[in-house]
C-alpha cells in the first residue's frame, strides 16, 4: 500500500508520545469513572479489578503491536498491518472501516464532549438545552478538522501543551484523594460504612465485564500513531517504542486516578471535590470550576490528536483510490485554501463524513425529552472501541501465529509470545459477553436501567433494549459500510469501463 511521502517537516518522538498521550487521555478517566462506579453498584474491588484488567488487556494489545505494526510504515497504519499480517481482503475491510466508521464517531463524540464540557463549567445545574451544546460541537469538529489541515507542526504544539496541562487534573485528584484518606479516614476505603457511594464486599465478576468497554473507551485510540508513521521520524524505531511508552504511563496514570477516586468515594471526575475535607463552600466551588476547566482542556486535547489521525487516514483512501467517490474528491479537495496540499483530499472527506455522523448521532440526542439528552453520545461511543479491539486481536492473534509460520518478517520482541495470547483471550472475552450476554441474553431476563449519560443526561433513563437496538445498528454500519464502498467503487468503475476488482 504505497502512498506518497509527505513534504513538510516531519515531528519527532515526544511529539509523537504527546499527540499519543493526547489522543488516550481525554475524557475517559474523567468521565467514565463515574459509570464504571455505577455498574459496579460502588463496589471499590470490583472497579479496582475492571481497570486493572482493562490495564492489562489494552498494555498487552499495545506490546503486541509493536510487533504487529513493524510489518510495514505507511500512512495505512492499522489497515497497513491488516493487509500484511492477515491478509488483503481483511485490510481492505479494516482501511475502509477504520476512517469511515471507527475514528469518525470518535471524533465526532469527543466534540460534543468538548462541547459539554464548555458549558458544563458555566451551567452547573444543567440547564441549557442540548441543541445549543450540539451547535457548539460541530463549530468544534470543523475548527479542529480546518486546524489540522492547515499545519501538523501547530498541531503537534498545541498536542504536547494540552498533553502536559492534562497532568494537572490527574495529579490533583490523586494528590487529594491521598490526602483527604490520610487526615480523614472516617470516609471512602477506610471505612466503607459511612460512605454507601463505595463497598469492600465481595466484586461481580458479571459487573466487572461489563465494565470493561468503558475501560477500553478510555485506552482505544493508541493505534491511530500508526496512521502517521510517514509524519514521524525513523518510524521503524520511535511508531513501536510511542505505543508501548505511551501506553504504560496513561495505564499508571489512570489506575493512580482510580485507587484516588475510590478513597474519597466519588467516580465523577467533574464533581471530585464535592466531598472533599475542604469544608469551605466557597473553597470548594473554586476547586471544581478549576478541576473542570483543566478536565475540558484534556478533552480539548483529544479532539485536536484525533483530527490529525482522521484527515490523513482518509487521505491514504482517497490516495490509493479505493474510496468509491475518490476521483470526485480529489477533483474537487483542490479548490480549497490554506489546507496542506498533500491532506487536501483527507480533509474534505473528513468534513463530508464527519457531518453525516454527527447528524446521525445529533438528532435522537436533541429530540429525546423535554431538553435533549447525552445518553446516547455516551453509549455509542462505547461500540466502536469494543469492535475495533476485535480487530485488534484478530490482529495479535495472527502475528502470534506468525510466530511459528515466519510468513511476514517482523521485529521481534521479547515478551510479545507471552503478552499476545493474554490480549487476544482478553479480547475475545470482552465482545462475546457484550454480544451473547449484554445484547441478546441479559435484556430478556430482568428489567434494569443502562448507565450511559454524562455531563446532560437529564435524568433520561436508557432501557436494555435501547442499548441493544443501538449496538445491532452500529454492528451492522461497521461491517456493511466497507462492502458497500467496494460494491460502489466497482459499480462506478464498470460504468467509466474500468477493470478494478477492489472487492472484498
């Protein structure tokens, strides 16, 4: 899969670790916390135990693709490895799937996230209809898209700024949470009878696994580096060593984040210090507004690491010609200013189909109760991780596999035989209990109300069948949406008489 070597300045490695760390760390840890709290019923072991395995699976899956990824350096990326290790037909489903489906849904979430987070430092008692947060999104989502596709060095800037700001929430809570269990260990772990919010009894095995495609959530989104392998200098050596760096500190950082939050019993990152020994009200309410800003600027983070990744992965389709409305992009992508001439083709794309995403997830999310709700948003951005880490570990699966039928060449690495088979079982394990159990056997045998909803859920209550309905249609969008560009692509060529056999 050959594209064309970029022309401006490449970015080096803590520039790379920084756009990594800024894409992983965002609103995961901060937001997620509290649902994991929740379907955990605040049992501390059994949170503990969900980020701990969760650590375990997305630290392993990274390691592994370090080896995975050595395959080839393209701006393919991911789809790149697919091609190599598994097989082509599998890395024409992952290229196309990948930017059309995964990565655009992302982005357009973690645009509304941002969006929320905004007004969620002004709007305390969540007031303000969700319309007006969805009209901020997409000014965010075009903003970020118009800002990486004028510069990646601004961008790479921007990322490690916003990458050392997002330090400062981590290490207020975990310097609080030790602090607040030390002087008053009347509350939290330590005594966990004057604090409901948290338990020491036995954990749900059940309630831990359900919890990990939150987990995940907030560890997906390491592999989008290996898109900008031709950005970054000697990629042989620093896309593997980003990954594997990069993922060992969000993995420390964020089981730190975890045990802190766990002592003074509060999930919710945007309301940590609600309980806290600072008893003063007013103290208090510095001390949140503060924590939130720095929590948006996390966010703020994430969206500008995953414009980079977007645009260019949507140019290496374009620029192979395997999008079926190629020759009209690029036809058309040369008529818009200031944008880097070699992305010009990604960034239209990622306009076009990042719109249609947001319309898509938008409109149930504004016209659901009185004032809209964000439950939705919440949810959907769960399914995407969870099927992208089954592509994850067909991957590992056949680079271990690889192992011993030496058919691709590879850049061994120690630990990858012992590190593979824990993450592609972890994997697998995750998917078929959120598939069997989760979708199809857990709603038609008790009625429960789904955790999903963030900063605006509006009290909106989420039933299992919902969830399911939602999981089927992004099911059937992940696996339908690369077929039918190839069925397209072949019905458009067969009209201009060509003869490409691009299907699956």
């Amino acid at each position: 899969m050959s594209v064309k070597e970029t022309t401006y300045k490449k970015i080096g490695f803590f520039t790379a670790l920084s756009m990594l760390i800024g894409s992983v760390i965002g609103a995961g840890i901060f937001l997620k916390n509290g649902n994991i709290f929740k379907t955990n019923d605040g049992n501390a072991i059994g949170v503990l135990l969900a980020w701990i395995i969760g650590s375990i699976i997305a630290i392993t899956t990274a390691y592994s693709f370090a080896e995975v990824g050595s395959t080839i350096r393209s701006r393919s990326g991911i789809a790149g490895w697919a091609s190599k290790m598994v097989g082509v037909k599998f890395g024409k489903f992952v290229k196309i799937a990948f930017p059309l489906f995964y990565i655009s849904i992302l982005e357009v979430v973690l645009s509304v996230f941002l969006s929320e987070s905004i007004f969620y430092i002004f709007d305390t008692k969540s007031e303000v209809h969700f319309g007006y947060i969805a009209l901020l999104s997409i000014f965010i989502f075009f903003f970020f898209i118009i800002f990486n596709g004028i510069s990646l060095k601004w961008s790479g800037i921007f990322s490690s700024l916003t990458t050392l700001l997002k330090f400062i929430p981590i290490l207020a809570i975990i310097i609080a949470g030790i602090v607040y269990a030390s002087v008053n260990n009347t509350s939290g772990m330590f005594d966990v009878n004057s604090q409901p919010s948290t338990s020491l009894s036995s954990p749900s095995f059940t309630l831990i696994i359900s919890s990990l495609p939150s987990v995940l959530f907030a560890f997906d989104s390491f592999s989008n580096i290996g898109n900008m392998a031709l950005d970054i200098k000697k990629p042989e050596k620093n896309v593997s060593l980003v990954i594997i760096v990069g993922m060992i500190t969000c993995s420390v950082l964020y089981l730190l984040t975890t045990i802190s939050q766990l002592l003074i019993s509060n999930g919710n990152g945007l309301n940590f210090f609600s309980n806290s020994f600072f008893g003063n009200p007013n103290v208090i309410s510095a001390l949140t507004t503060t924590l939130r800003i720095f929590i948006m600027i996390s966010i703020l983070g994430g969206v500008n690491s995953f414009s980079a990744s977007i645009i260019r992965s949507f140019q290496s389709i374009v620029e192979e010609k395997i999008f079926f409305g190629y020759s009209w992009i690029e036809n058309n992508s040369g008529r818009i200013p200031f944008v880097n001439h070699d992305i010009k083709s990604g960034f239209l794309l990622t306009i076009i189909v990042g719109f249609i995403w947001w319309t898509i997830i938008i409109i149930p999310s504004i016209v659901v109760g009185k004032n809209g709700t964000d439950v939705f948003v919440d949810g959907i951005s769960n399914f995407p991780t969870v099927f992208f880490f089954l592509i994850y570990g067909i991957l590992v699966f056949f680079g271990f596999i690889n192992r011993f039928t030496k058919k691709v060449e590879v850049q061994k690495y120690k630990l990858f035989i012992v590190f593979a088979p824990i993450s592609f079982i972890g994997i697998l394990l995750v998917f078929c209990y959120v598939f069997f159990y989760e979708n199809l056997v857990h709603p038609f045998i008790e009625d429960y109300s789904i955790n999903w909803g963030l900063f605006y859920s509006k009290g909106f209550e989420v039933k299992p069948w919902m969830s399911t309905i939602w999981f089927f249609i992004s099911l059937g969008l992940f696996l339908l949406l690369p077929p039918l560009n190839y069925l397209l692509k072949n019905m458009i060529n067969k009209r201009k008489g060509l003869n490409e056999n691009n299907s699956l």
